[in-house]
C-alpha cells in the first residue's frame, strides 16, 4: 500500500538556535541574529513580518537580559521556520520570576519608564505564550507569513 501522493511535495522546517551571554549586547545582537537569519530564509528585511519579528526578539532578549538572567547562564534565541509563520523562542533559566501570559498582560502608567515589552509582544505577535522548563521558562510567539508558503518548499 503507497501513502496518497501530496499536491505540493515536502514541507522543509528551517531552524536557527544560539545562545548569547544575559547582557545588553546579547540582546543586541539576537536581534540582529534573528534579522539576518530571516533574510536567509527569503523574509527581506524591511517587510512587516521582519519587523514584527526584530521587535518581538528585542523585547524578549532584554526580558531575559534584565529579568531572566542569572550570573553565569546564558539565554537561548530560537528561530524556526515552519508552514505559514516564524515561530521565535527566547528562554531563560530564571525560575522564580514568571512574566503574565496573553490575556494577563496590563499596559503600565502612562509615565513608566518600563513595562511595556509584553505589551508589544502581545500586539505584534499572532499568538505567543510562557512555557516552563527545567530550569526557567521559554516565551514563545508566532508570526504569521501569508502567502508565503513558497518558503517551505525544499
């Protein structure tokens, strides 16, 4: 017996992981990572997919930076490439300090001087969430790239 054929061929998932030290240039430099893996993957810089994609990995990357970090450990920048969106993982091995998840996020006082990365992530991302891991936590969003599904051809 033969699997039925697919109209399309195979999709191909792309994959990008590093670990960067918890300091500001690390964040910097995630988010720069992220945009040039994007252009290797056919996503110009410049598109609004890339730059939802920039903003979220910078928001995330300072998060794990100033509130995730601990002395010593790394935090993970986590791109892939799978059918109709990038999905973007930042963790770090901070466990006591959880942000909110979606839905739980408050925009903060008009006059802060922070609190509102969560809030970018929230409206820039077309789903996100906070995973737990051992240990620390993963913050995980998606962006969606409609019509763009000639990216996953192999």
């Amino acid at each position: 017996m033969t699997a039925p054929s697919t109209p399309h061929g195979p999709i191909t998932v792309r994959v990008f992981t590093q670990r960067l030290s918890a300091t500001p240039r690390g964040a910097r430099l995630a988010r720069h990572l992220a945009l040039h893996q994007l252009a290797a993957w056919g996503v110009p810089y410049g598109t609004d997919a890339s730059d939802a994609v920039a903003a979220i990995v910078a928001e995330l990357a300072a998060n794990a930076v100033t509130h995730g970090r601990v002395p010593g450990r790394d935090f993970e920048l986590r791109l892939a490439l799978v059918p109709g969106s990038v999905r973007i993982e930042v963790a770090d091995t901070r466990t006591p300090q959880r942000p909110p998840g979606p839905g739980d996020v408050r925009p903060p006082h008009p006059l802060a001087e922070a609190g509102r990365g969560l809030v970018l992530v929230d409206a820039l991302a077309d789903r996100w969430e906070v995973l737990e891991r051992a240990p620390g936590k993963t913050v995980r969003a998606e962006v969606d790239l409609p019509g763009w599904l000639r990216l996953f051809r192999a």
